[in-house]
C-alpha cells in the first residue's frame, strides 16, 4: 500500500526500502498526492535509484514541476515513469463495464452583506501586514489569511467562532438547503464535505433544525468504533440519509455508496484528496449515478483560485496534489488581486 511509504523521510518508508525483495510492486490511486516528491520516495521503493538522488531529483524535476509549473519537466517524467505504471481508471468502460456515470459540477453562490463586511476586513488587516512581513512570516501570514477568508466564505459564524444564530447569513448555506431539500424530498442521500471541522458542526446543527432528521457527523474525534457503527448505520435501508464529514477524517478508506450526491462545502486545492473525497460514494457497488458539486463563493478568492488551477490544468492533471503552498510565493501585488473582492459577489 504506497499510501504508507510516500513520504520518504518516515521510519516506515526506510524500513520498506531496507527489505530484499526480488519484485516490488506498490498499489495507490494516487500516485501523486501532497507534491511529486511522493512519486520519488515510491520509485525509490520500487527501482531504487532510478530517479537519481532526492537532491538531483529535486533539481531536475521537483523545483521546475511544483515551483515554476513546467510542463516540459513533468513530461519527461511521466516518459520515464510510465513503463513502469500500469493505470486503472474507474471511468474506463473496459475495466468495469457496469459502473455508474459521475457528473461533477461547479455551484456559484453569493456573499451575504455581513459575510462581504468580513471578507473586505481581513483583506484590509493582511494589506497592512504584508508590507512589513518577510521570509516565513510572510509564508504564515498568507496562508492564515486564506484559512481566514474560507471561513468567512462559509459562514460568519465559523469565521467568528461564537456559537452565534446560523440561518440567513450565508449564501452556500443557502444553496445546499435548497439542494438538500430536493434530495431528500426524493430519498436519496447525500454526503458533505468540509475541512473544517468546526463549519461540520455548524453543517449538522443546521441541516438537523431544518429538516428534522438526523444528520451524521464524523471528524477527527470519532474513534474507529463509533465510525464503523456510523458507515453501517448509513449504508443501512433505514439509516440517516446526510452524512457530514471532516475531509481529512473522512475522505479515505470508507465505502459509502448508499450516496449518490456528494458536495464538497469548501475546495481542498489539491484534486487527488477531493477525489479520494468523492470516491466514498463513486466506487464499486455503487448502482445510481453520482452528482458531485463543489461550493464556489463567486468573484472571491475561491473563485480566483479555481480560475487558477483551471488555467494551469495541463500540468495538474500530470502532477496533481500541489496544495496551497505556491500561493504563498506570490508577489504582493499579485496576492491583493487574489485576495481583492469583486463588486458582483455579494448578494443583490
């Protein structure tokens, strides 16, 4: 299981390494996940040596791919890795023949006056702090304003933290009652995604007064016992028909395909992990076809960063999982346009 061994630095990867073996073969779905120096510690693993030295592999392949996004660097990667990858695709009808469609789409929501009041005063605080920040100050500041300005995208009260009314005051909540109101209306059942534990209790609370049923929640704090005894309950005929989960807790290693809507509330920028996400319910033994909608808050950093990632889809699609670390290398001027909001993303 590569899962175990991407990072190369850990005692378990070295151990995996230390063992003689005549053959070697590494199983992921996601051979590329945090950054493409996930694929130099399974290579490792696999024909040690073959991509040269971490520091010689760094310089040839993982500067120019996550640093300067060069597509000629991650092509001749792929060429050199891919006789030794044998790829599967869920999607490919001559692998499974029987396998439902996904239809993953983008949802467009607004900012509420009070979420727009929020946004433009964090925006204003890291304007006045970034002149003065070098170095990794400057690196923790960027990244606790994108962590800031997320939570006010989801809802004031997750931005605030203080346990404040939630109806009314966030337009993606909005939307996903909506949504959630034809599904259930309907019997089927949905999962939905945050990063943010804190926005899942919000999430749960919420859809719990709306609807008057019960709504799952797993997140870190769930012990293994408690999150068996969920995935049963909801996988069952007679089971809770919403299920909420933390994306880091919830993302992998369970079998939920008696959903066939899943929602990712907030982006996670790194497709791999939102696609292990998804796969909870797009996975073998799922019989219906999944609807996958991912929240956008319009002419925000969410959708400038989404601009982002799609224009450079050429070279994420070879080397996924780039996280939000290349943001943080962004010019000053650069970043006030990405933090900057547009006039048409509140709420008429």
């Amino acid at each position: 299981e590569a899962q175990n061994i991407k990072n190369a630095e850990t005692k378990q990867a070295r151990a995996a390494r230390s063992i003689e073996a005549g053959y070697r073969i590494a199983l992921t779905g996601t051979p590329v996940e945090n950054n493409v120096g996930d694929l130099w510690s399974v290579m490792e693993y696999l024909n040690p040596g073959f991509l040269g030295p971490r520091e010689e592999f760094r310089r040839k392949f993982f500067i120019p791919i996550q640093a300067l996004r060069d597509p000629e660097a991650a092509e001749r990667l792929r060429k050199l890795t891919v006789p030794f990858t044998l790829r599967r695709l869920k999607t490919d009808r001559s692998i499974i023949a029987d396998l439902p469609e996904k239809m993953e789409m983008k949802v467009f929501c607004t900012l509420t006056k009070e979420q727009a009041s929020l946004y433009k005063a964090v925006v204003a605080e890291a304007d006045e702090a970034l002149g003065s920040a070098e170095g990794i100050q400057r690196r923790g500041l960027i990244l606790a304003t994108l962590s800031k300005l997320k939570q006010v995208c989801n809802h004031p009260a997750q931005f605030l933290g203080d346990n404040s009314s939630i109806a009314g005051r966030s337009g993606k909540l909005a939307r996903l009652v909506e949504m959630m109101q034809e599904i259930l209306e309907v019997g089927d059942r949905a999962l939905v995604f945050s990063q943010f534990s804190e926005m899942g209790a919000i999430l749960v609370r919420h859809l719990q007064e709306t609807f008057g049923q019960e709504a799952l929640f797993l997140h870190g704090g769930v012990s293994k016992n408690q999150r068996d005894a969920m995935v049963e309950r909801f996988q069952s005929a007679e089971g809770p028909r919403i299920f909420v989960l933390s994306l880091k807790a919830g993302g992998t290693g369970l079998n939920l395909t008696s959903a066939n809507h899943v929602f990712h509330f907030d982006r996670w920028w790194n497709p791999a992990v939102e696609n292990q996400a998804t796969d909870r319910a797009f996975r073998i033994g799922q019989v219906r076809n999944v609807q996958v909608r991912k929240f956008i808050c319009a002419g925000t950093l969410e959708d400038k960063i989404d601009e982002m990632i799609e224009n450079k889809k050429e070279i994420a699609e070879r080397v996924v999982g780039t996280g939000e670390g290349w943001l943080t290398e962004l010019s000053t001027e650069e970043l006030k346009e990405l933090f900057a909001l547009r006039h048409d993303a509140v709420e008429a």
